[in-house]
C-alpha cells in the first residue's frame, strides 16, 4: 500500500481529532487513496484505541506541492472512527485488558474462580504463541 515505518519526528500538519472518544478504526485503504489523489504522505500517530480530545491530533500531513489540502483533512478525519466505546475488533490491546479483568476477578475472594483464571493463562498463552509466529 506504500506505508513507511513511522520516524519518531513528526513534522508536516496535525490533523486534529473531531470528537471526543476512542480511535475505533482506521480505513487505511482510503488514506492512502487520499495520499495517492492529493500528493501527500499522511502519518498516523494514533492507534485504535486510544482516548482521543479535539486538541491532540490523529495524524500529520506533509504536502509535496502547493495544492490546497482542506478537502483532504476533511476525507482524512473521515476514515478515522472515534466513539464512546472501545471494540476488540482493531484493538487486540482492549481484548487482552478485558480477558486480564476477567481473570483478575476469578481469582478474588468473592469469586474465588481458580479454574476460570487457568483458562484465561491458557488464553493467553495460545494468543501470544500466534502473536510471536
């Protein structure tokens, strides 16, 4: 898709979320038409799932050529989809807090769940063997 590694220097400019919530999703695919219509390399700092405010920006843009890019943020802040919740769907991270969660609360006293936290450790360990190949 042409996608470079991320340097640590941000430069270009910010494209500011829209709302306040989590980073659902990102639709790549139309990023990099966008990139490709407008001549620009667009630079995703943010990640599904993060909490997101209108002051911290998404992404930056860098032009190659003195075109007007206010079209383009407005179709870049579209393929970005921020709302109130967080889903397992692009967020591997909210899934594996949730299945930590579960087996924290199987092991309290009030629950005392010792089998339950077995199957999470084994969750774990299938999801972070298929992470590592």
């Amino acid at each position: 898709m042409g996608a470079m590694k991320a340097s640590d220097l941000q430069t270009g400019e910010p494209v500011y979320a829209k709302a306040i919530g989590y980073l659902q999703y990102i639709d790549v695919p139309a990023l990099q038409k966008i990139a490709e219509d407008f001549d620009l390399k667009i630079n995703i700092i943010s990640l599904p799932g993060k909490f997101l405010t209108p002051d911290q920006p998404i992404a930056y843009i860098e032009k190659s050529n003195n075109n007007d890019i206010k079209l383009a943020v407005v179709d870049i802040l579209n393929a970005f989809t921020i709302d109130d919740d967080r889903v397992f769907d692009e967020d591997p991270r909210f899934g594996l807090i949730i299945l930590s969660e579960i087996g924290s609360r199987a092991l309290s006293s009030a629950v005392n769940d010792p089998g339950t936290a077995i199957d999470i450790i084994e969750s774990f360990i299938r999801l972070f063997s298929i992470w590592v190949d």
